[in-house]
C-alpha cells in the first residue's frame, strides 16, 4: 500500500504516542475490519536484560510478537512488535524488557 511520505510520516508520528520507541515498518488489512500493524525497534539506547536489570548491546536473537491492541474506530487492531533476547554473561540468554 503506497502512501505519500507525509501521511506515512503522520502515521509513524501517532505511533509514537502509544509505543514509544518503534516506528511503523507497515501496516495491512485483516479482512473487513481487521488491520496488522507491523513495527519495528528504534536503536535509541540498549534493551534490558529482564532477569537483572541491566543493559547490553548484545542481542541473542530476534523473535517477533503479534499482540491485540485497543479497537480503533471499527477496526481491530493488532501489532507485530519485535522481541530481542539479549545475552548478558551472568544470565544467558533472557528476553529483554519491552521499552516503554
């Protein structure tokens, strides 16, 4: 779906009202009133390692997450959300806490 750069630059802005952090890779229908959100992480600082708190730039591997959001207007919405597994030497491999 082809949209001018200003109403994708509109689209990405919304965005970032709710999921601080990802920008909108893009966007496509599920049927009649469904509508799949696909974003992606900005690589503003490091992801967290959720079992100790701390931060690193040492991803293990990416996975990516659909999740239901809130309905907008007739639609239901849902978004793929990328999940990084970070690898910190105490831990292993562990999910990193989702920004936000």
């Amino acid at each position: 779906m082809s949209q001018p750069d200003h109403r994708r630059a509109m689209d990405a802005s919304l965005l970032t009202l709710f999921w601080e952090d990802f920008e909108l890779v893009c966007y496509e229908s599920l049927g009649a009133n469904g509508l799949l959100i696909k974003l992606k992480l900005t690589a503003s600082h490091p992801p967290c390692c959720s079992r100790c708190g701390q931060s690193t730039w040492l991803i293990h591997d990416v996975s990516y997450r659909r999740v239901r959001e809130r309905d907008l207007f007739q639609y239901r919405v849902w978004l793929d959300i990328p999940v990084r597994r970070v690898r910190r030497p105490a831990c292993g491999p562990d999910e990193s806490v989702l920004p936000g």
